[in-house]
C-alpha cells in the first residue's frame, strides 16, 4: 500500500498517504458529502482535507476533526474484507491466497485516523448506491492497478450476484456495475505525462499532458492519480529512452526534477481543465516495490 515514510523525504508534493482508504471513507462513510472539498483547487499536490466527521461518523465520541491523512494502519480481526482467491478481477501477479503465500495476518489491518475519530466500515453496496451514475478512475502505474482491484473486489464480495460487465482496451480497463450505473476505470498510465515515438525513440515529454491522453480523464466524477514507482528505473526497466524538458531533449536527467516537472505539468492540467463542482481529484502517493 502507501508508504508513510515517504512522506517527508518527497520534497515536491506532500505526498498524500492513504488517498485511496481516504476515497473510499469519504464516499461511502458519511463523513462529508460526496463532493466534499472536491476538486483542486491551487497546489494540487497539497490538498490535505480536513473532513468534518459527520452523524454517520460512527462511535467517535470525542471526535471532532477528522483528518483522515494522519493516522495509522491497524490489526483488526474483521478483516479482510474479501477473498482474493475467489475474487475474478484480481491480476495473478497479485494474487497471494491463490498462489500460495501462508501468512494471512497482513490482510487484516484497517486505516485508523487520529484524533480519536472512528471510520465506518467499508459498505459496498451503499458505496454503489451513493455512486450511482458516476465514472471512477485510477490513472498511473500498476499501484493503481492493485487499488482498482482491490475495489472491484470489495465491490463484487457485497453484490456478487449483481450484473458487472466488463471491458479492455489498450491502457484501458472498465468495469460497470449495470444495476447501479457505476463504472469504474483503470488507466494506464506510467509517469503521467506522455511519452511519445519519434524517430530517435520514446520521448518522455515532462512538459506535455496531450488531449489524446487525457481526454477521458475529463469526464470523470472522480479520478486517483499515481505515479512514482517508474521514475527512478534504469537499463531495461527504464520506459523511456530520451527525456524532453522544455526544448532540451536529453539521454537523462536529475530524476526528481523530472518528477517534479512532471508533477507540476499534471497539476497544470488539473487546474485547467478539472471543475471542481463536478469532478474530485485524489493524487496518490509513493509506493514500495510489489515485485520480487
Ligand atoms: C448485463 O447488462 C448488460 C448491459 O446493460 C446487458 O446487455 C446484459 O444483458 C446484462 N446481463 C444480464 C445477465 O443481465
């Protein structure tokens, strides 16, 4: 999931821990309206929210302010809150149930915000309920992958019988609960920023965000951007072969100026073309490795 410790070290963005246990809280939890604080408004990597916790708060006497970034992840035996290995949208790669892995105790740690303050749990079928007729999407790396899995996953354990239908496309997938008009969206998505072939080979475009990408991102209610985990690889592992900053086209660069270029590139783009009145946007970030 996300790294905590990476929060200070980042130094462009204060990266955002937890967006997506946030997300969910706050869609389906009733500690704000489903539009609460959406949108970005100025810095977009800054966006910390503080939520008010509302009636459906659950026993959080003594609970005020919530803010549902600090906090820390803790041991409960309820969870989890589904079964991997009986889930159909779980990439193999990902599946530790199925493919052996003994210890189950890391399945069972929830989000626990400070402040004295409870989440309700996970309900999947008020969350498609209160998301009816709304598009979700995940835009980055293969973190985002296992975030849209993980919550098609709880989705599909509280309505299993329910109609989902599903749908791929190159750097695309789509998943729509019919019965309730929920799409949700995963979008492939590396660094965020394009790359582009040219003759010499990919270009990694730091300033450049084009309609073709991101036309879809635009109709979105929701959208959970990730990246981070491709900016520092190297040889092979590396998804570009020539970086572009402004018209400087080089073989490398500092990489986190690259990343903080990029950032600030899709932040631009946020601001322009987001409205924060229909649609709020989650940034992700950093994340440990999930490879051996
Ligand atoms: C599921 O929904 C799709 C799209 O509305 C529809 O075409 C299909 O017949 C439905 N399938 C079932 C089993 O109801």
């Amino acid at each position: 999931m996300v790294c905590e410790t990476t929060r200070r070290s980042c130094g462009v963005l204060i990266v955002v821990a937890a967006a997506a246990v946030a997300m969910l809280a706050a869609l389906s939890c009733g500690v704000g309206p489903a539009n609460a604080g959406g949108g970005v408004n100025g810095n977009a990597g800054r966006q910390q929210r503080q939520l008010k916790a509302g009636s459906g708060g659950g026993s959080s006497s003594g609970c005020s302010n919530l803010n549902l970034y600090e906090g820390s992840w803790v041991y409960d035996q309820a969870y989890p809150a589904y079964d991997s290995s009986s889930c159909p949208f779980i990439a193999k790669e990902f599946d530790c149930l199925k493919f052996g892995r003994p210890d189950r105790r890391y399945l069972q740690y929830r989000w626990q915000p400070g402040g004295g303050c409870n989440l309700p749990r996970f309900e999947g079928e008020k969350f498609l309920r209160r998301m009816e007729g709304k598009k979700i999407m995940f835009v980055g790396d293969s973190l985002s992958m296992n975030q849209y899995e993980s919550l098609l996953c709880l989705l599909h354990a509280a309505v299993s019988n329910s109609n989902i239908t599903r749908q791929s496309q190159p750097y695309l997938s789509t998943a729509t609960f019919q019965d309730y008009g929920v799409s949700i969206m995963l979008f492939t998505s590396h660094y965020l920023v394009d790359i582009e072939e040219q003759e010499i080979g990919r270009v990694l475009k730091l300033h450049s965000i084009s309609d073709a990408t991101s036309r879809l991102w635009r109709q979105m209610d929701f959208l959970v951007f990730n990246t981070w985990a491709w900016w520092y690889r190297t040889g092979p592992q590396k998804g570009w072969d020539y970086v572009q900053d402004g018209e400087t086209i080089s073989e490398d660069m500092d990489r986190m100026l690259a990343f903080k270029r990029a950032l600030t590139t899709w932040a631009k783009w946020v601001e322009a073309n987001v409205n924060a009145a229909k649609t709020t946007v989650f940034f992700q970030g950093a994340s440990p490795s999930h490879y051996k």
